[in-house]
C-alpha cells in the first residue's frame, strides 16, 4: 500500500510514492484509487496511466462502479 499527502500545488509534480507504486506494477496486478482524480492531475499523466492498461495493469476507482481495464 502506498500513499502521499500532499499539501501544496507545486508538490504535485514530485510524488515519489506514486512513482514507486507505478514502478511495481506488472501483468494482473490492480491499482486501486479512491478517485481517479487523485491519480490523474493532468491530460499527460492520463496518458500515461493507459499505458498501465495496455501492459496489464487494471486501475480501479473506489467511488465510481466502472474501472479501466484492457478487458472493456
């Protein structure tokens, strides 16, 4: 489990524990997120985490019923 508090704007370009997170995951693994708002700070970072899908990786939001997989 991995999670950051951050507290101004400007941090949010450093997120060290999402990166460690991100560098974790494999094939069949979930990354699960209260909300994908939380995940995504921007249209590049979006990007990013379809790549996640493409290699296998399921993004699962906790307050929404639909998730992103390479299975829909």
């Amino acid at each position: 489990m991995y999670g950051e508090q951050i507290t101004e704007i400007s941090a949010y370009k450093e997120r060290p524990e999402l990166s460690k997170c991100l560098d974790n995951l494999s094939v069949g693994d979930n990354l699960v997120v209260h909300k994908l708002n939380r995940l995504e700070r921007s249209m590049v970072e979006m990007l990013e985490h379809t790549a996640l899908i493409e290699r296998g990786v399921a993004i699962k939001t906790l307050n929404t019923p639909s998730d992103r997989t390479s299975e829909h």
